[in-house]
C-alpha cells in the first residue's frame, strides 16, 4: 500500500514541535516510531508493491517519504521537493532508474 510511514504517538505532530531527539529519529532508516513503524518497514510495503505490478506503465501518487524510503534503497541522496514528478524505472520490485525529476518550485516569500 501507498501510504506514508505510521508515526505512531508522533501522527500529526507538527515538525516544529518536536524535540530535537524526535527530529533526528526522522532521519535513522531503523528507527522504530513508538506505536508505529520504521522506514524499513515502510521500504518492505513498497517492495511489495512494486513486486505486484504487472509489466507496463504506471501512475501513483504518494507521500515523499514513501518515495525517499524507496530512493534511499538506490543509494540517492538528493530527495525531491514535496510535490515534486518523479519518472522511476522498477523491476523486481526495486527503482532501478530516475528517469526524470520536475521539482515544484519552492516559494521563498511570504504568502
């Protein structure tokens, strides 16, 4: 399934409030979230998914984490923007290739 990772006791705790400790939790791919799962785990549920698919193309809409969960996999450092189009090539499961990337663009004024 598509969907982000489960932050457990985290769900819908803004960034900002978070303690410092919770924000570097965000960034360690074995991190278990209290109550809820690891980007590991989220990275599993994606290897599923793309194990499912029949040979064509495809269109999905998802959550950046989701997607950086998958990239990081390929040894990708540089993530897209939120919103950003992703063109990925799967076999077996895995991105094999970034065939192309439109980055929103970012608004640096404020609206």
């Amino acid at each position: 399934m598509l969907r982000e990772c489960s932050f457990g006791k985290l769900e819908g705790v803004h960034y900002d409030n978070m303690s410092d400790e919770e924000k570097n939790a965000f960034s360690d791919p074995s991190y278990q979230f209290e109550n809820g799962e690891s980007w590991e785990d989220v990275q599993k549920r994606g290897y599923l998914f793309f194990k499912s698919l029949e040979q064509g193309n495809h269109i999905a809409f998802t959550h950046g984490g989701f997607i950086v969960s998958q990239l990081v996999e390929q040894g990708v450092t540089e993530f897209p923007n939120n919103g950003s189009v992703l063109g990925l090539s799967i076999a077996e499961g895995k991105i094999r290739d970034l065939d192309f990337q439109w980055d929103y663009p970012l608004i640096t004024e404020d609206i």
